[in-house]
C-alpha cells in the first residue's frame, strides 16, 4: 500500500485550482491551508507579512504565486525556472 506526503501535488483541476487562487487572494499560503498542508501555509504566512514589511506589496505578491506554485504542483517558483 503506497502512502502519500503532504507535499506531493494535487491534480490541477479548474475548480482546485480556483480555490487555491481565491485563497491566496485572501492570505499568503492559503493554497497550502487549504490543500491541508499547514506546515507551508504557515511558512508563506509569515514570509508574506514579512515581505510585505520590507517590499511592499511585491514582495506578497512573489509569496503567494510560490504558496500556489508549491500547493499544485509540489515544486517552488525558484526549482521551476532553474529546472
């Protein structure tokens, strides 16, 4: 019987993947909260507040699209574009 992780990625059907943006929407690593893994969702919670505090709203932005990246597809921003 194989077990999965909680960072493995979900399927990206429309509907998750519409959550999850909906989410963000509302809090930096709302798709990770939202996928159950509460572990990321904290993290990108406290990276966004403090990217908020010193970029401004850039720096949520960058947070949120890696809290979605990281929920649908299992990999970071960063891993995507190196490879």
């Amino acid at each position: 019987m194989a077990t999965t992780s909680s960072t493995s990625p979900t399927p990206a059907t429309p509907a998750k993947l519409a959550v999850g943006v909906l989410s963000e929407a509302i809090i930096p690593g709302g798709s990770n909260l939202v996928k159950g893994d509460l572990t990321q969702g904290a993290c990108h919670l406290i990276l966004g507040i403090a990217a908020g505090m010193a970029l401004g709203p850039l720096g949520v932005l960058a947070v949120k699209a890696n809290s979605l990246a990281k929920a649908t597809t299992g990999q970071s921003v960063i891993e995507q574009v190196t490879g």
